[in-house]
C-alpha cells in the first residue's frame, strides 16, 4: 500500500521532486508551535514534525487556488 506522502510526490514532476528533496535536505526549525512545522518553496508545502530529534512528514502537497479557501 503506498502511504500519503508517496502518493503526493508521485502526482510532482520530476523537477518538483527534486525540489522536495532539496527542501527536506534543508529543513530548519520554524517559529510558531512546538512540534509541527511548515516549509513553503514557491508552490509546494511541507509540513512536518519534529520529534525526539526526528523529522517525521505529515503532508507534502502543492498550492492550488482551493489551498487557503474556506471549506
């Protein structure tokens, strides 16, 4: 079964796979909570989780019109 996160890159062009990849490499500790973060790199965000010094991804998803619409 292929989980959420390789399921999200899988639906990225291999230019914006390899720009995930160039994000996560450079993930650093954001403001604003205390575990969960969100990286944005032109229209692709991250959001991941930082514990017991682990990095763990959450979400991986692409910017659309509907991202900050309310539901």
């Amino acid at each position: 079964m292929v989980d959420k996160i390789t399921k999200a890159l899988n639906k990225f062009s291999a230019s914006e796979r390899a720009l995930v990849k160039k994000i996560v490499l450079d993930l650093k500790k954001l403001k604003g909570h205390e575990n969960i973060f969100r990286i944005r790199k032109g229209k692709i965000r991250i959001i991941y989780r930082l514990q017991d010094g682990q990095i763990y991804l959450l979400a991986v998803e692409k910017r659309n019109d509907n991202t900050y619409n309310a539901v």
